[in-house]
C-alpha cells in the first residue's frame, strides 16, 4: 500500500464531529425553555424522514467585507438565538454550539407552541451543522457557513431534508415549507445586519429525491407538534381541575 | 501540513466485479468537490452497473457539506435501484457515518475483500 494512503492516526477533522450517540442527552435545561421531545430521542438523517427531499440553499453576500469567514461563523454561534425570528426562540446549552451539544427549540407555529431540539453535528472555524432528532418536522440536517469569495463574504444556510411525517409532509406543502424559508432568510438578514450590511437573499431548492417513503409512516408516533398540543392541553387541564379543587 | 487533493476515480481498468464498479477517493471532501465526485459517479452509472463501491481508504478528512455530497450520491443510487456499498472506512469515518445515519442506508464493509465478497454474492 502506498504509504499517502494510510489513515492518519488523528484525523483533523475528528474534533469538528459530535461523537456517535444512540439517544439524545440533554444536561439541564436553560432558563424560559420548554424541554419536550428531545431526551432520549434518536437523530435522524435526511434518508430517515418520510417526505420528498430536499436541498435548499440561502445565501446572502456581505460586499467587499472586512470581516473573514472565521469571524463571522464566531459571531454567528456566539448569538446564535439572536439571529432567529422572535416566533422562532433558540435555547443552545451554556457550552454553546459546539459538537454533541444539544440546542432546545420553542416554535411558535399555526398549530400552537412546539418543543424540539437539534443536536450540533460537525463545527469548524467557518461552518457548522444541525441534525434533527426524531419528532422534529424535518428529518436531515441544515449547515451554517460563511465563505470568502473574491472580496465578498458569503453567507450561507444549506438545508438538506425531508418532512419526518405524513402530517408535516401535508404541513410543508400547504404552508410550513415557506415559514421556513423566511426563518433562514430572516436569519441571514440579521446576520448581515450584525455585521452593518444590507442582505440580498438568494435561495435555490433542488428536490434530491420526490419520492414518499412509506416505511417512515410511523414516525408519526414522535410527532412533536402533536406531543407538544397534548402536553400543553393537559397542563391546563390539570391546572383547571387544581383550580377547582382550591 | 497542506491538504490533500481530492480525486475520484474509477478503478482502472474499470472493472466489472458482478455488476459493480469501484471509485476509489482520495483526500479532503468538502464543498468544492461536487463537481468532480459527481462526474465519478456519472462515469460509474454509465458503466451500467447493479453496484457502486465506494473506497474511503484515501480519504483524510470529511466536513458536513462533504457527508451532504455522500447523500446526494445515496439518494442517487436510491433512485435508480442501485445498491452503494463502502469500505475502507477508519475507526473515525465509521463513527461519522453511524452519527450521520448513513450506515442504516449503506452496505458498510471494512475492506475490498469483503465488499467484492458481497457483489459475488448478490450476482
């Protein structure tokens, strides 16, 4: 074998990735959150989910920027929540976004408040990645990154999944799909703000494969919208019959 | 140390292993590889085969858009029926591919030797 060949013994991007997990793990929960559908849950991969799926691509340009690619990601993790939309509140845990940690979600959606999570996959210096676990309306990932190209700066938010559910499948064509598009495009704006410049948002969709994978039908049973209304409803139940009681 | 180029490249002669064909790939796999990992993967689905083999033993470094590449190649392979087999995997690689999930889509095997054995078998 040719010696080029061989394996280094550590690889250099071995502290980029999230170490292999069965389930989520999630230590604590930050101050304000709402911490359903995440513990003990499995990630998923874009080929896990039940709907078509698809590649959508985000980019803004931050003109003849004095900032470098490394900067910028810095930022981005750093204040990551402050970048989303107010609808969309983002709870990283206190060692903040980096690989294996596990970021909590509150999402103000048309069916009511949803609780999930993401877990951060891979982070390097100019990029970093999200993957989902079971019960999250999209089975895949979404990379966060920024790139020098000629002087500009492009900024970049690369989604690559599919609705995890038949009943987010139907949720994503009627309307979820572009609340989505705005949350990124949103993001990217804010971003580019931070950094004092105006944002274009150019987006791309290519569907990677249009076919619905039937044998995923049962993810359904991990369907956080629907937990998160049982949870929700319960709750008040409960506070309505100790209110009676009293 | 600078970084490895990346190739791709159908093994030369190409060889027809019962209906497969091995694209043995080499160094850094990133974004800017998308053009020449899917040219490799053209050139081995013109070869009109049941299998594509992947050779991750020259591969040195992998970053999430990288992986993002591999399930593209998957879906792909998905589509038209073909099966995508991998080996030459590390210790590391194996761990990326069981956190990305793609070892419940993928024929894993640790060397050449094993995967060959599978085409033979499935012929």
């Amino acid at each position: 074998m040719n010696p080029s060949d061989q394996q280094p013994r550590t690889p250099r991007d071995a502290e980029n990735w999230a170490k292999s997990v069965d389930r989520l793990n999630v230590t604590g929960t930050p101050t304000g959150a709402l911490h359903l559908n995440v513990q003990g849950r499995q990630t998923l991969s874009p080929l896990k989910g039940f709907g078509q799926l698809w590649q959508k691509t985000f980019q803004a340009t931050l003109v003849g920027s004095n900032h470098t690619p490394a900067e910028i990601v810095r930022v981005w993790k750093e204040r990551f929540p402050e970048f989303q939309p107010p609808e969309n509140r983002f709870f990283p845990s206190v060692t903040g976004v980096k690989p294996g940690e596990v970021v909590l979600i509150n999402a103000s959606t048309p069916g009511g408040i949803m609780s999930t999570g993401v877990m951060v996959m891979y982070s390097d210096e100019d990029s970093f990645t999200l993957i989902t676990p079971q019960g999250h309306p999209e089975s895949g990932w979404v990379t966060f990154s920024a790139s020098q190209v000629d002087q500009n700066i492009v900024l970049q938010v690369q989604t690559l999944a599919r609705a995890s559910d038949p009943l987010y499948e139907v949720a994503f064509r009627l309307i979820a799909s572009g609340m989505q598009d705005r949350i990124w495009q949103h993001v990217l704006t804010a971003l580019a703000a931070h950094f004092g410049a105006p944002a274009v948002v150019t987006l791309t969709k290519q569907c990677v494969d249009p076919r619905l994978q039937w044998s995923e039908v049962g993810n359904i049973r991990h369907n956080a919208q629907l937990h998160t209304l049982i949870y929700t409803i319960s709750s008040r139940l409960r506070k309505l019959v100790r209110g009676n009681a009293t | 140390m600078p970084n490895k180029p990346f190739s791709a490249s159908l093994r030369e002669p190409v060889m027809h292993l019962n209906k497969g064909v091995i694209i043995d790939l080499h160094g850094e796999i990133n974004g800017t590889v998308e053009v020449a990992l899917n040219a490799a993967y053209d050139r081995a689905e013109a070869e009109d085969v049941h299998s594509i083999v992947l050779n991750f033993g020259g591969v040195d470094y992998i970053n999430s858009t990288g992986i993002a590449l591999i399930v593209g190649l998957l879906a792909r392979a998905r589509k038209s029926s073909r099966l995508l087999i991998v080996f030459g995997l590390s210790d590391h690689y194996m761990d990326i591919f069981n956190i990305t999930r793609l070892v419940d889509f993928m024929n894993v095997y640790p060397d050449e030797q094993s995967a060959v054995a599978q085409l033979s078998q499935l012929q």
